[in-house]
C-alpha cells in the first residue's frame, strides 16, 4: 500500500515500515561511528521499542555488542492497516542485528503485568542466564496495578493552583494561552502509581529472585527536571511527583543490589520530541524554542545522541559513575546550561503566532515528529508500494 501520515491531534495513526527502518539504520550507523564502549554485553530494555528506549537498546548492540531482549507494547499491523511505529522500529533493529550475528528477541506485551515479567524471565532463563544491564524506559498513560486490578490513569496537572501559560498547537503553529485545573490528591496518586518507582521495583525484584542478575549488574530508569517555566506542568506537577518517587525508587533498588555489587540510576535526559512529550501542553514550544538555540549553538542532540553518551561518558568511562548532588545522572547537562536557559527564557516572553516562525524551530519539531512515525525521513520513497505486514523475527509468543 501506499502510506501516508494520518493525523489525529497529537498523535500520527499511521507509521511507514521503510522510514522506521530508515531511522534505525541512521541510529546504528551513528552509534557506530562513535566507535567500541566498554559497556554490557546482557541487556534487558523495559520500553525499548521508541524513543529513550529504543536508543539504549541500539548502542548497547552496537556500541558494545550487546545480546538484547526488548519489551514494548505496540500494536501489530493488519492487512491494509499499519503497525505503531516501535513495532517497525523493532522489525528494523532485529533484521539488522540478526545480520551483524547479535541475538535479539522481544516480547510484546503489558509490562506491568505478571505475565509478561514472567515470559521475560522465562526468555532470560532459556537464553541468556543473566542479564547485567537493565534499562528501563516505560511511558505510559496508563497501569493496571498487577495485585489489585485497579486501572491508574496517569494526569499532567499542576499541584495546588490552576496553571496558565502558552501552548503552541504543532500542526498549525497558532499559540494560545491554556490554562490547566490543579490536580486532586487521586490524581497525584495516579500518576505516581503509572509513572514512579513501584512497577521498576517488581521488575528488579522478579529478575532478582530467580537470581538472573549478574554480578555487579546496573540499572538505569529515566527522569526529566527542566527549566522554571515548565515546572508548574512538569517537575512541580503530578508527573514530577512520579519521577520524584522514581528518583527515590533508585536508592532503594541499589540497597536491593549491594549484596551482588550491583547499581541503580536515574538519569536525566534532554527534552526531546517523542510520543510521550508531544502529549504534555507547554512542552511543544518549549522544545521549539530549546531546538533553535540548542542547533545555533551546535549542541542539539536527539535521543541517539543522548544515550551514546550515557554510555560512553557516564556509565561505562571505567571510573566512578558521575552523578549530581541528588544522586541523578544528567545528560541534560546542554540543555540545563545557563545560557542557554536564559536565551529560551527570552525567547519564551517573545513567542507569539506571529513571531515563533522566526524565533522557533517549529520545522524542527514537526520534522522530529513525523519522522517519529516514519514520514519525512531522507532516503524514503513515499510513493513506492510498501508492504504494511512487516514481521519481527526474533517476537517470542
Ligand atoms: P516513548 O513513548 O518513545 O517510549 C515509551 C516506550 O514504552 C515504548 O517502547 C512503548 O512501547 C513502551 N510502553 C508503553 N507502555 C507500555 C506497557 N504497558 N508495557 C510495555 N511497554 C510499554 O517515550 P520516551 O519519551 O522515550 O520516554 C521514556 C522515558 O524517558 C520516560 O520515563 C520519560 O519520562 C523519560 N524522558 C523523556 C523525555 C522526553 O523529552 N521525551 C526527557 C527525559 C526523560
């Protein structure tokens, strides 16, 4: 069929296997040109079909080697009907470390459910024995909790008062003001059931208990912090209190580990157009702004960049793992500079309809986004027949 982007608000229904394809292949071939990490060679990637995910899955294979299982939840294609993006991208990255002789399997499914923990443990047991890298990279906006059945639905809400600042619509480039209602206590609760430290807990003490953790194994789970303008939707909101409590989870998980020498990180990543972060208001144009200054002063980075990096000067240098004051790894460090902050927080005051064409790099974001789902990407003939029922070879049932 031919495939074309469908849009729907902020999200794309449609995803195009060749461009998926295409962004992996870019993401392998940078990963390569950084050259050999000293890194994990056992890796486990709770979310590892888009984004963060994704990433980390690409440099551990290819930065050091890696055998990998990947866990994601995607949607598979039907006849006439397209597959979500990460289960192309997984297609894509299997076929390519299948041929450079790398083992790779994946499991689709809840990974917040019992079941599917246990088909992972199950895959490590049959196939790999330990692990000694676990990443874990969920965004979702919902959980059912695996003992009580409660379903969680995860908010973006501020805490404590309305919020009200400008939010710019992507796909049309108008900026309006929004103002966003202040959480309740259940909401606050929600988010942290969804988004915090609980379900990365079970996962580390499942993998534990049937001993699958190698000696001196590392565990890593990702946060955002963010400039002062984003902090009443973000940090200060209910999605702050989940990463706060994940921020806290990694301190009890390294307790969990000290008899295996094993380590718990959170690392904090740069704001980057994922599905994710196109769905929180606010967010869209701060990005906009962030990617002009960040690209003029040519230190823009995507999600490939960000995680090669994590590995290569933060995880695996061989020395002390270097953290801030509160135990975090940043690799937001580009985005949190001084300079750069000051020159958003300009821009930000500026921004209207009229102006952001000029100040922002609206382009930028769009492009990121599409690409996203496998459109806009260079190398990619749209009007080519395209078969829409890829497979994934190594997917276990
Ligand atoms: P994403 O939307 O690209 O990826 C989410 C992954 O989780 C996908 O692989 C998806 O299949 C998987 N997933 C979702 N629900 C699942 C479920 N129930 N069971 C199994 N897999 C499931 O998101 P992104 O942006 O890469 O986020 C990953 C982490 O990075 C999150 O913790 C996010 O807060 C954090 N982060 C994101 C930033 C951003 O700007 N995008 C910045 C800093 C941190």
């Amino acid at each position: 069929m031919i495939i074309e982007p469908r849009m729907r608000g902020f999200i794309c229904l449609t995803a195009h296997p060749e461009g998926c394809a295409q962004n992996v292949k870019n993401q392998i071939e940078y990963v390569k040109s950084k050259g050999a990490i000293n890194g994990p060679k056992k890796v486990l990637v709770i979310g590892a079909s888009t984004g963060f995910g994704l990433a980390s899955r690409i440099t551990s294979a290819y930065g050091s080697n890696a055998a990998t299982i990947g866990v994601f939840f995607e949607k598979a294609p039907s006849e006439g009907k397209t597959a979500s993006p990460g289960w192309y991208n997984t297609a894509a990255f299997e076929k390519e470390a299948h041929a450079a002789g790398l083992y790779a399997k994946s499991i689709n499914g809840d990974a917040f459910s019992k079941e599917i923990k246990q088909k992972t443990i199950d895959l490590i047991k049959a196939d790999l024995g330990q692990i000694d890298l676990v990443i874990y990279s969920l965004a979702s906006p919902v959980r059912k909790h695996p003992e009580t059945e409660v379903l969680h639905r995860s908010t973006l809400k501020p805490i404590g008062s309305t919020y009200t600042n400008k939010t710019v619509d992507f796909h049309t480039g108008n900026i309006t003001n929004i103002s966003i209602e202040p959480a309740t206590d259940d909401d606050i609760a929600n988010t942290i059931a969804v988004m915090g430290g609980e379900d990365w807990t079970m996962w580390i003490e499942a993998l534990k208990a049937e001993n699958l953790l190698a000696e001196g194994a590392t565990t890593v789970a990702y946060s955002y912090i963010g400039p002062a303008l984003t902090e009443p939707v973000y940090r200060k909101g209910t999605i702050g209190r989940a990463k706060d409590d994940l921020e806290a989870t990694a301190f009890k998980i390294a307790d969990q580990l000290k008899d295996i020498n094993g380590k718990a990180f959170v690392s904090v990543n740069k704001a980057l157009v994922t599905q994710a972060s196109s769905a929180i208001p606010v967010i869209p144009l701060y990005i906009s702004l962030l990617y002009k200054i960040m690209k003029e002063e040519g230190i823009h980075e995507g999600t490939i960049e960000q995680i090669q990096r994590l590995y290569a000067e933060r995880l695996y240098t061989g020395a002390e793992v270097l953290v801030d004051e509160k135990g975090r790894i940043r690799i937001d460090d580009l985005e949190m500079r001084e300079d750069v902050q000051a020159k958003v927080a300009k821009l930000w005051e500026e921004a209207t309809t009229e102006t952001l064409p000029a100040i922002g790099d609206l382009p930028g974001y769009r492009s990121d986004f599409l690409s996203l789902f496998g459109f806009e990407v260079d190398q990619v003939d749209y009007q080519k027949e395209t078969n829409e029922m890829v497979k994934i070879e190594g997917l276990v049932d």
